[in-house]
C-alpha cells in the first residue's frame, strides 16, 4: 500500500512515497523499520504508543489505534504534528 512520509523523515526513505504492507499499522510500521530500519522509533516509543507528535491517517481519517485494519488498497499518511510557542 501506498505511505506518504514527512519531510522530518526522508532522512530514512529518501523519497516521499513508499510502499509497503501490513494487516494493521503495527505491521505496517514493522515493515516499514525492516525497509527502513530506525524510522519506526522516530514514530513509535519504547511503550510501543504513538509518539505525540504524530499523527496517522488512513484513507484521510485519522487513527489513534495501532491495531487498525488496513487493506493493501489504503493510503497511509504520517504526519508530524508542529509544535512551539
């Protein structure tokens, strides 16, 4: 399926859009970590929650649950929220 990547993380991808697989984001996210290894930590923390500063969105919609179901039809953003004052 199709992932668009944020700009904070094309360090790790080197391009905007990916593709990768999974049943559901967790899976998702492990696939993306063996393609690209170290990117789920910059997403993901040691609790194995999403970090704050991100956000997921699949099919436009966001998702706060890393057990969501995806299709390999579905279109997965990650954004990285701003912050600062």
């Amino acid at each position: 399926m199709k992932v668009l990547i944020p700009s904070s993380l094309l360090s790790y991808t080197g391009t905007q859009e990916v593709e990768a697989s999974g049943a559901t984001l967790t899976e998702l996210l492990a696939d993306l970590d063996r393609r690209y290894p170290g990117l789920r930590f910059r997403v993901i923390d040691e609790q194995d929650r999403m970090r704050r500063h991100m956000r997921f969105f699949v099919n436009g919609e966001q998702v706060f649950d890393l057990a969501q179901p995806l299709r390999p039809t579905d279109a997965v953003y990650l954004v990285q929220a701003l912050s600062g004052g």
